[in-house]
C-alpha cells in the first residue's frame, strides 16, 4: 500500500481483519478522512440505505425482480453492499461504546444455547 493522500495505513495482524481490527480501521478513517461521525440517528438512517440497496441488489440477484440496464450485479456487488452495510454498522458501534466481538460472541453463545435441536428438529429444513 502506498501513503496517498486520504490512504489509511494500518498494520493489520494475523491473517484476516478481525471485527476489533475493523472497528480501529474505521474510526481511523473517520477521524482522518471523514472528519467527524455523522450523528447516531443519521447513521441509524443510512444503515437502513444501504440494506435497501443490498435488499435491492438480493431481489434482483435470487429473487424474481430483473436487473435494470447499468445496474450492477454479481459476487462482486454483493460484496459492495454489504461491506457498506458493515461499515455503517461499525460506525454505529463505535459511536454507542459497542464492542462488536465481544457482542458477536455473547450473541453466537445465547443463538447456540437457544437453538441447540431447533433447527435439527424443525421438518421444513430436513
């Protein structure tokens, strides 16, 4: 990675970005490039934008709804999307004081106690 301007160079260790690393990188970026966190209830707003546009981008991919002419389409959108969904989120978590790996991990722990036969059980999935 070479320093441009507005390029946020941070070392990332192991081998993939953890949420922890995540959360560092974005407000990072926040801090540098972005300048300040929009408001809570506006990133609340532009979460709720960007899960439409992923909604949008499903319906068309796996749904029954066609893509329009220009629109974009495949793995590689879908990879947009979501990571744009992610880092609002991170900036929501990171403005409201959330450890977001110690909130995914309490988070799998009640969904694995909850559901220990649930899913094994329910006919619909067998």
């Amino acid at each position: 990675m070479t320093n441009q301007p507005n390029e946020i160079s941070m070392p990332i260790s192991g081998e993939g970005l953890s949420l922890g690393d995540a959360q560092a990188l974005v407000d990072h970026w926040i801090k540098t490039v972005g300048v300040r966190y929009f408001s809570e209830l506006t990133n609340t707003a532009v979460l709720m934008e960007e899960v439409g546009e992923l909604a949008r981008l499903m319906s068309r991919s796996y749904g029954d709804q066609s893509f329009k002419a220009g629109e974009k389409q495949g793995s590689e959108a879908l990879g947009e999307e979501m990571a744009d969904v992610l880092f609002v989120l991170i900036c929501l978590a990171n403005q409201t004081g959330v450890d977001l790996t110690e909130a995914f991990q309490k988070s799998m722990e009640k969904k694995t106690k909850r559901d220990a036969d649930r899913h094994k059980s329910n006919p619909k999935l067998g």
